[in-house]
C-alpha cells in the first residue's frame, strides 16, 4: 500500500539525518582527538628514548633496577619494597597524589583510594607522559609492577598508534555519509506526491458524495423528545367511566 511505503520510507530517511547528525559531532570533535593521540604518542617516543639509555642487567635484560624513596636510592629490591611500603603507609590523605620518590629518572607518585572512589591503591610515574598501575598488599610485587608500566611502553605505543589509525579511518568514513544524501529521496518525494494527489482526490470524491446525498428529514431533537413524553403520558392516563366496559347493564338486560 503506497501509505505504508511512504511511512517505511520516513522512518529510513529519518534514521539517516540521525547518522549524519552523529557523523557531524565526530567530525565536530575529530580535530581535539587527534591532536590529544599524536601528543601522548610523541611522549611516549620520548619516554621510550630516555628508557633506552638506562644500563641493561645482562641476566633479567632489563634496566638495571633503582629506585629512590624519599631521598634514599635503593638497588637492592628487597630494602625498596619496604621502603616503599612505608612510605605509602605514611600517606595521610586519600584521592591526592603523593609523590613518594622516582623510578629509574620518572617522578613516581601514589594515589591511596577512599572507599568512594573504589578503594585500593595506585602509582603513577611521570616522564613526558603519565605511566599509571594499580598497587597491591605485596609492595614485592609492586615493584614489579612499577617495571612493567615503564618496559610494556612498546606495546601501548602500538596501542596508541592503532587508536589514531582508527580516529582517522572513522572521521574518513563520517565525512563521507555526511556527503552522501539519503539514497532514497527521489523515490520518497514521488511516493509522497503520489499519496498527496491521492488523498486529495479521495477527499473530493467524498465532498461531493455528501454533496449529492439526498437530504434526510430532520426532526428536532426536541420536537422527538416532546413525542415520546407525548405517547408515554397517553399510556397512562386512566380510562374514564364512559370507557369501561358496561357489564353491569348487560347483566340487568339479560334478566
């Protein structure tokens, strides 16, 4: 029915001005995403450089490990661990980085989380960018920790870069179904034409139907109802002696 096929045809055209709308806020935004990547990912060239001067330990094939707590250095980690530990239980306010020492040249800071915020603990050690890691109860561990924010920075460049890869493949494609008109306009506007001429003829159809009707007596509303009092009053009314039946006389005659 063509009512029908004008409607689902609505219902797409409408779903595509709200893809372009969408399309238009990410390319709104397109210009602010990228420019934020391609800074992170420039910090963290820089931070990847300053990690490759640091001494290598031949037998783990990692920076040989320091750690400075407070304005004490440490390269024994069992000594670093508690010296950690105490620091970080010397923190006296929750949600507020600390800064407790540095890590292998980056400022290492410590964040105690109030139960609002989720509780727990984490570090951050800060280079050109910001290399982040949840704390645990064994501060051993966390050392380990602290290590892999800083040695994993390969894998989160290769993140980072395939983030941005994906920003612009995807403002690429937005710019391109902003550009596009709905691909079904053109049979749209027809249909719609097609059921306009249709209505109106079906309307004018049915104006001159009523038009040439024959007209129907009208009784008043009122007139009616003053009928019906009319009959139902004369239904009532009581017989009056002359109109009863005489069969006292009758039986007088007979004798």
């Amino acid at each position: 029915m063509l009512e029908n096929e004008v409607k689902e045809l609505r219902v797409l055209a409408a779903e595509h001005r709200n893809t372009v709308f969408e399309m238009e806020d990410k390319i709104a935004r397109f210009p602010e995403q990228e420019q934020k990547l391609t800074a992170i990912l420039a910090d963290l060239h820089t931070d990847r450089e300053a990690l490759r001067k640091l001494p290598i330990d031949p037998e783990r094939k990692l920076p040989v490990f320091k750690i400075t707590i407070g304005e004490t250095e440490y390269t024994d980690r069992k000594e670093a661990a508690k010296a950690l530990e105490d620091a970080v239980l010397a923190i006296k306010y929750a949600d507020t980085p600390v800064k407790v020492g540095s890590f292998q040249g980056f400022n290492l800071s410590v964040t105690v989380n109030s139960n609002m915020m989720g509780g727990g603990m984490s570090a951050c050690l800060q280079g050109a960018a910001s290399h982040t890691t949840k704390l645990i109860e064994s501060f051993a561990h966390n050392l380990n920790r602290l290590e892999a924010a800083l040695y994993n920075i390969d894998g989160r460049i290769e993140r980072t870069q395939d983030n941005l890869a994906k920003l612009r493949l995807d403002h690429a494609e937005a710019q391109k179904i902003v550009a596009e008109p709905f691909p079904q306009q053109e049979e749209l506007d027809s249909k719609e034409e097609r059921l306009k001429v249709l209505t109106d003829e079906l309307n004018q159809a049915a104006i001159e139907t009523k038009k040439n009707a024959p007209k129907r007596e009208k009784t008043c509303y009122f007139e009616r109802a003053k009928m019906k009092r009319d009959a139902a009053r004369l239904a009532k009314k009581p017989r009056t002696p002359k109109d009863k039946p005489k069969s006292k006389d009758k039986k007088q005659e007979i004798e």
